[in-house]
C-alpha cells in the first residue's frame, strides 16, 4: 500500500483507523518540536517519540509538540498508544481532506482547522492543521514547514508575554488566531485583484478578465468551506464542558469568533462584487456587440439603394432611355454620393450614430 494517498476514495476497502496519508501533496518528511515553557523557563527539544515527551500532568510545564510534515505515521501510531488517543481521530490527522470540526474526548479535545495562502495567480492553497488539547500539553499537526507561527514562538520568548503564564489552552487560543489572522491577508490580497479587475473592467474587459473572474467566483467558494465551518468548531468550543478549557479563556476564543464573523462577512461582500462585475463584463461585452452590429447595420443601409441603382441599371434592356442621355453616368456617380451623404445625415439627426 503506498505511504501517500491523493483522495480520500482511494482508502475505499481498508480497516477503520488505517494510518496513511491523504492529501492534494505527498506527505513531506516531519520536523517534531517539543517546546517547554513555564513563567521562568523555555525549552526546546527534538522529538522522536511519545515517550520523549514526558508525564504532561506531573509538571507545572506546559508543552507544545509541533509537527510540521505528516510523512510520520510511526510517531502518530505511538503518540496514540502513548496518549491514548482514538484510532479514528489519529485516521483524521492523516487525512487532510478534513471539515473544520470539533470534537470533545474525555481526556483532550481534537480540533481541525485550514489554513489558506494565495499565489500570484490567485490560486487558493488550503492547508489542515490538527491541534490535540490535553491537560498541559499542546499537539499541532501541519502539512508542510514555513514560519506561520513565527511569531507566535517569537512570544514564547519574551518572558513576561501573557502566553508564558498561561496554560495549554491559551496556546491553543493563540494557534487558531493565528490561522484566523492569516484570512485577513488573504481577503487583502482579494481586495486588490477585484480592485484590479474592476480597472479594467472600465478600460478594456478582454476574455482574460473574464478568466479571472471566473477563477475568483471558484475560489471564493472553496474559502468560503474552510472558513464557515469555524464558527461551528468555536461555538463547540465555548459551549463544551471540559476542564481543559479555563473559563478566563473563553472571552479569547470568542475573540476569535468575531474575526471569523468578519471574515465571513468579508467573503460575503466580495462575491457580491464578483458577481456585479460578472454582470458587468456581459453587458459590455454585449454592448461591444451592439456598437459592431450598429455600424454593420448603417453600412448595409446605406448599401441597400445603392445595390437597388446597381441592379436596375444592370439589366439588359434594349429600351433604356437612360443609357442614352449624355450625363447618365456622371449623374449616377453624383446619386451615389447624395445617397449616403442624406442618410449619415438622417441617422445623425435622429441621434442614431
């Protein structure tokens, strides 16, 4: 059986709670943090199994594993045995096709969250993050290794940072706002294409516009599926009863539910606008349409008793008193230029050119 699945279909067959990867990426090799901390202290170490980790519920410490890559089936298989963690939840880590959603386990509480980034062709990428929430000890599982919580272990290091004095579920609180945050450089960098789009819409609406529109209109959807489902997981999360979670540390994690209201709020508006300017490129291209089928139009009318002059003039009559006058033919040549020059003239005093 490959290490790496594409889609979840592909595990059509096998055992409930089968560790494999599933994912739109190959799974990359993991990098495993072990971050201890306290008021006075902060420890970082490499992890290389559960047992590294330690008894969370004999020291004051709290401890934040992080995982960055999910090519580490072996970790997660022992971090279940060690920790006690369902078969079925560590199946869904793995698997990165996941719905935001929460779940509350009578010794930790499993969140899945999405963080999204866009590239120069405004391209969504969407990645799953998993967080385990146990008494004193954090799990965060991600996709892939950059500095998104960059600044986060930047606070980690100022001693007298709230987040040292606080416990596991504050740093809980701080990943997902974290995530959260990162939907308001995505929604600026939307602000700027639409704005872009809109430019030419008033300029010059060509089909790569409309390529781009139409791309928006997708993307929009798929961001709208990640983020919405959050104000579920948040509202679970504010309603559970557990002891994991402080009642000093709600009011940050409805914090971080007004933030997704205004992103969703965000994302609402923006479709609007996308639509508004889909409608707008069709009129104009139907407009655009109108202006060559006028000019056509005034062509052929002019045309019409000209062909009519043509097509008489043309038969073969032998009695054609006309053909014998002198001045037939430049008299034509001046009709030929009366004709057009009356009807330009027409169309322009009805306001039709």
């Amino acid at each position: 059986m490959s290490a790496s699945l594409n889609y979840p279909s592909e595990k059509a067959g096998l055992p409930p709670g089968t560790l494999v990867h599933v994912g739109r990426e190959p799974a990359t090799t993991g990098r495993l943090t072990l971050l201890t901390y306290g008021p006075d202290h902060l420890e970082e170490s490499q992890v290389l199994s559960g047992t590294d980790i330690g008894d969370h519920r004999a020291s004051g410490s709290i401890r934040w594993v992080h995982c960055e890559g999910l090519a580490i089936t072996a970790f997660i298989a022992d971090l279940g045995r060690h920790f006690g963690v369902h078969p079925l939840v560590l199946e869904d880590i793995l698997n990165t096709h996941q719905r935001p959603k929460f779940e509350e386990h009578e010794d930790f509480l499993f969140i899945v969250l999405k963080t999204l980034r866009t590239d120069q062709t405004l391209t969504v990428h969407h990645e799953q993050i998993s967080i385990l929430l146990f008494d004193n000890l954090l799990f965060t599982f991600r996709e892939h290794q950059d500095n998104l919580f960059a600044g986060l272990r930047q606070r980690l290091g100022m001693t007298k940072s709230r987040i040292r004095s606080l416990g596991a579920d504050y740093l809980a609180y701080a990943v997902m706002d974290t995530v959260v945050d990162q939907y308001f450089t995505l929604t600026d960098t939307l602000e700027e294409a639409i704005e872009t789009i809109e430019d030419k819409l008033l300029t010059k609406p060509d089909p790569e516009t409309f390529a781009t529109i139409q791309r928006l209109r997708r993307e929009l959807v798929y961001i709208r599926k990640d983020v919405t489902p959050l104000l579920e997981v948040l509202t679970s999360l504010q309603h559970c009863d557990t002891p994991l979670i402080h009642d000093k540390t709600l009011f940050y994690f409805r914090d971080v539910f007004d933030h997704v209201l205004r992103v969703i709020d965000i994302l609402d508006s923006y479709r609007d606008l996308i639509n508004g300017m889909l409608e707008i490129y069709l009129s104009s291209l139907s407009n655009r349409i109108n202006e060559v089928m006028k000019v056509l139009t005034v062509f052929a009318t002019i045309f019409i008793p000209l062909t009519f002059l043509v097509g008489i003039y043309g038969m073969n009559f032998d009695y054609m008193p006309e053909l014998q006058w002198k001045w037939s033919y430049p008299l034509l040549w001046l009709i030929f230029f009366l004709v057009p020059a009356v009807l330009l003239a027409a169309f322009k005093k009805k306001k039709w050119l």
